[in-house]
C-alpha cells in the first residue's frame, strides 16, 4: 500500500503570456489573447520526469473564444517577446452547450432560438 502515491500522471495548463494589441478573429474587435500551454506530465515523488501531448491555445479576452494553434507556432510565440498573431494559424474550438450560447457582443448566456440578444439587443448570427 506504500506504493500508492509516488507516481502519478496530471494534466497541467498554465498561461504563458499575454499578446496585447490584437484584433479578435471571431468578433473582429481591437482585444488581446492569453497564450496557454496545456501537457500531460507524469511525476515520481512530485518530481517531474517527462512531458507529453502539448498544445497551445490562444483565447479571446473580448468574446472568450477558444483558439487551438500547432506546437511548432505555439513555441514561435512563446518565445517572441512582441509576438504577432497569423489568423491562418489559429483555429476555433466550438463547445456546444445545447440549448445554449454567447452573445458575441454582451457575452451573455442566451437561449440558443433567439436571433436577437434580451440583453444588448444585437442580432446574433
């Protein structure tokens, strides 16, 4: 029973940086995004011995949208100390909640049968 916690496998993320000054490839306004580094690490006595499946993310402060990007441009923007953002790179993670969805413009959770937000009253694609 002794052997139960020395090793282990985590899921870890953390945020890499901020990239300021950027317009938001969903909602097309002037925001900045959160570079994110998400891994699998296994660990022996909590001391990490080996890393695996990383990704990189990129998510919207605006409209929070969620951007997958490679590991190879993850890496080119963590090291880029002004880094610029390629929309070509960046692809849109969608998470379906059902019935319902964000307001791009309000970000309020809304009934997924509006065409206009009960909130700020924009029309919702």
């Amino acid at each position: 029973m002794f052997f139960i916690g020395i090793f282990g496998i985590e899921t870890k993320q953390y945020e890499v940086k901020e990239v300021s000054n950027v317009i938001c490839k969903k909602c097309g306004r002037m925001s900045s995004y959160k570079l994110i580094k998400q891994y699998n690490m296994f660990h022996f006595f909590f001391i990490p011995i080996f890393k695996w499946n990383i990704r990189y993310f990129l998510i919207s402060r605006c409209c929070e949208s969620i951007f997958e990007i490679s590991m190879d441009y993850g890496k080119e923007l963590e090291r880029q100390k002004e880094p610029i953002i390629n929309d070509n790179e960046l692809t849109e993670l969608n998470f379906d909640y059902g019935y319902l969805k964000k307001c791009p413009y309000c970000l309020a959770e809304i009934d997924t049968n509006y065409k206009y937000c009960p909130y700020c009253g924009h029309k919702i694609n």
